[in-house]
C-alpha cells in the first residue's frame, strides 16, 4: 500500500450555482453546464435567475474549477454560489 492516501469519512463540498444567462438561450446552456464535471443537475427556473446548478467538488479550487467552466459558456452572464453548510433530507 505504499504511496497511496486513504481519506476515511471525506465529504465533498456541496454548492449552489445561480447562473443569468442571455435571453433564449437558457435550455442550450443548460445542456452544456450538465456536461461538465462536478454537476450534479442543472434546472430551468423563473426569476431573475435563469438556472440552478447542484454542483459536487472535492474542495474549494475544484469549486472554483467548475464555477470557471460555466462562465466560459458563451451567453452565462453572471453566477451567484451558495455553499452547502448543511443538508436535511427526506
């Protein structure tokens, strides 16, 4: 077992993507933000806010990893991220 790190009870960071994004191209760009890595989902919402992204990373410069991807999408005009400090699910 040399040279390999066992991490026991990691957790992965949990975040909460808000994107703005050009007038009708919110369902193209939403299928490109599913495709990249770290995206958990990616849903069409009404609001000032165009789509939601759930969004999984290992720590916070893989977080800011994925937030740079999806401002790279031609037509994202702005993201907001809420990181996950706690989860209560049915």
């Amino acid at each position: 077992m040399e040279g390999k790190i066992f991490c026991v009870g990691f957790k992965l960071l949990k975040a909460f993507v808000f994107i703005r994004v050009e007038v009708d191209a919110v369902s193209r760009i939403a299928s490109q933000i599913i495709k990249i890595e770290g995206v958990e989902e990616a849903h069409e919402v009404t609001g000032d806010i165009d789509i939601i992204a759930k969004v999984s990373a290992h720590n916070i410069d893989d977080l800011s990893r994925i937030i740079f991807k999806i401002r790279e999408i031609s037509g994202v005009q702005g993201t907001d991220t809420r990181i996950v400090l706690a989860s209560h699910l049915r």
